[in-house]
C-alpha cells in the first residue's frame, strides 16, 4: 500500500509549544527540542524514526539536531533525517531549524575528525548530501581541539556562514577560556556565535557551575542542554532494573556501572519529588532546566512516541518552589 502523503497538524504552534529567544539573535527555539544521536540510525525501524519526526513537528518542535556521526552506523541518522525531508518536510523547509556538527571521529585517516578546515569543510558538504539539504540552520564545532589553531577552526566557521552552507554557527563542549575567545573571535568578524552546546542535567551542573551558563548569556549567545535526561537515568526507565532494548541494555554511550546502589537511590528521591508535582521524573527533569531563562532549549532524545509525548508535557509546570529546589539540591 503507497503511504499517506504526511500532513502536519493544522494546529502544531498552539498546542503548547512555548519558544524561546536564542540569546541577543532573531530567533526563537521550541523549547523541547529533538536530538537524532540514537534511534535514527540504519540499525532503527525507519518507521519508529518518521513516527517521531512526525510527532515532533506536529507539537511545535522546529528544531532537530544531528551531527555528521550519529547513527550507527555513522551519518546514518542524516540518511534517516534526509529520507524525512523527502518524504515529509521539504515543503515545511522554512519551519524547521536544523543543526549538524563536526569534530568527532567520522571517516578514517588524519582528515576523518578534530577541528581542521579541512575536515569540517569536507564534513558539512557531505552532511548536506547525506540530509537533502542546501544549507543547515546551524553548525557546530562540536568539540575544542587542542591540536589545530582554534583561528583556524573558528575562521572556517566564518567562512561557512559566508558560503551560505550554514546560517548560524556555535560550538559545542568548548572550555570556558576557549569559547571566550571564540565568541571574540567569531564577534569581531560579524558572525554571532548563536549558540553553545553543552551537557546539563540535574546529575551534571558543570555548565552553571563553571559559569559557561552564564557566560553564553553575558555573550548574548544561547544555550542549549544535550542529554538533559542523562540518557535516560532521569526517567523510570531504571527505576525496576535495567529493560530489554533500553539504552543501558545495548549501548556503550550509557554503561551499567553508572546505575550504582547510590545513583538509583537519588534516582527514587527524585522520582519522589516529581510525583508530589504531577509530573513524571523524565518531565520533573526537564521542568527543572527550563525553569532557567538562560536555556534556551533542552534537546531530548527518545525511542517512541509515547516517551516524546510524556516530555513535552514539561512544559506545562517549569515553576518550582524554593522548598522544592532546596530538596533537589540536596539529593
Ligand atoms: N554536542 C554533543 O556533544 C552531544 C552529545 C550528546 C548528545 N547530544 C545531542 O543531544 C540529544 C539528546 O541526547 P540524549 O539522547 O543523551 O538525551 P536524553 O534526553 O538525556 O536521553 C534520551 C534517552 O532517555 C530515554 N527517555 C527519553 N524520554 C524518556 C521518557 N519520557 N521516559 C523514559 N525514558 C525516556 C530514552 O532511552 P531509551 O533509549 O532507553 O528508551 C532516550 O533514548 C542527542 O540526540 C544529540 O542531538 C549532543
């Protein structure tokens, strides 16, 4: 049977969705919005992966961020993504605000990652291709490398805004001292960096603790949280073990050692505050970063719809008591 042609809900920007300015720029993120690092790959059911686009951008999610190497198989997940944009959004091109990133190991060979002209020039070209795309959104370094002049790696990303390949640019993972230089760098050169990209989560505070938070909004730059769930410790999903399929069951990203008798008794504490608010732990997690105007967005991954749905439902209460922050902060 030939598949419907996708349509997008009619009413997908008022049903919920709250949007959020990037920093000193003219533009507003969803704040959900949705990762592709796992569960698009070529390993995944394309039909499971379409199925969350679909729901995605039917709840007001406009943003989707990839990276050259997601999958698995590497550039996979950009396959995926770019079969979606065939299938469903090009005519919803100009909805949507799509990232990709290079740094990490790709291809083999001394060209194959870090932070190179060379290696990002050649990633982006075939992250377009591999995605359908003429340009990206946005581009990331997606990590600081400490063996190429970051002049070079910084001015390359001011020539790919100037190529058009890519609106934006950002960066991601950067220590402080180098992303204050980049911002400068990036600044005196008329490309904003529009956004940093950091790991943060109620089990990794480095951002605000390192003050790179707060720095990103000094430099009138966004800041986006990867892997706000902890890859999915902040949720139920461990509370009973660990399930078949789940991310701790099969991947290397997230190791079973993590899940100490320690962690799952926070895990509980915090599975118990959640529920005195009405919100599951995976929404409570959420909740809590968003409640922070400097995040401009927090991008979840998932592996069904059903764990997507639950998420966006964190918008609906991102207000916490100081009582409730007190008792968070002390589990
Ligand atoms: N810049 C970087 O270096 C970098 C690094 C990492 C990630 N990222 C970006 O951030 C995105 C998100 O990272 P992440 O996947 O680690 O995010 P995450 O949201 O912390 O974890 C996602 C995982 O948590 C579980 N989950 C999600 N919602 C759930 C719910 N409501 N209930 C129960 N379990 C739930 C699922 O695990 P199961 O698969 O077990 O169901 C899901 O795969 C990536 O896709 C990528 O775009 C960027």
């Amino acid at each position: 049977m030939i598949p419907d042609i996708y349509s997008p809900a009619t009413d997908r920007y008022d049903n919920g969705m709250a949007y959020r300015c990037c920093g000193r720029s003219g533009i507003l993120l969803p704040a959900i919005s949705l990762g592709l690092w796992h569960n698009f790959g070529d390993v995944n059911p394309l039909a499971n992966s379409l199925a969350m686009a679909h729901y995605a951008f039917d709840h007001g999610i406009t943003h989707f961020d990839l990276a050259n190497n997601y999958g698995p198989s590497y550039g996979s997940a950009e396959e995926t993504f770019g079969q979606i944009m065939k299938k469903s959004f090009l005519p919803y091109r100009d909805e949507l605000f799509i990232s990709t990133k290079a740094g990490h190991d790709m291809w083999r060979g001394p060209y194959g990652e870090w932070g190179s002209r060379k290696h990002l020039m050649a990633s982006l070209d075939q992250s377009l291709k591999r995605m359908n795309l003429d340009y990206v959104d946005i581009f990331y370094s997606h990590r600081y490398d400490p063996d190429t002049p970051l002049e070079e790696t910084l001015q390359t990303l001011v020539d790919i805004v100037r190529q058009g390949k890519a609106l934006y640019v950002g960066i991601s993972k950067y220590p402080k001292d180098k992303a204050e230089f980049a911002y400068r760098y990036l600044e005196e050169r008329d490309v904003h960096c529009l956004l940093y990209q950091g790991r943060y989560n109620l089990f990794n505070r480095e951002p605000e603790q390192e003050g790179i938070l707060r720095q990103a909004q000094d430099n009138g730059t966004g800041f986006i949280a990867f892997s706000p769930l902890a890859q999915g410790l902040l949720t139920d999903r461990y509370l009973n073990g660990i399930p078949e399929g789940s991310r701790m069951s099969h991947n290397a990203f997230l190791k079973k050692d993590t899940l100490t008798p320690a962690t799952l008794q926070r895990i509980k504490a915090l599975n118990a505050v959640a529920a005195r608010r009405g919100q599951t732990l995976a929404e409570m997690a959420l909740a809590w970063l968003l409640k922070d105007e400097a995040v401009t967005s927090v991008i979840v991954g998932a592996s069904s719809v059903a764990q997507l749905a639950d998420n966006l439902k964190a918008i609906g209460n991102t207000a916490f008591t100081q009582e409730e922050l007190e008792e968070i902060n002390n589990i």
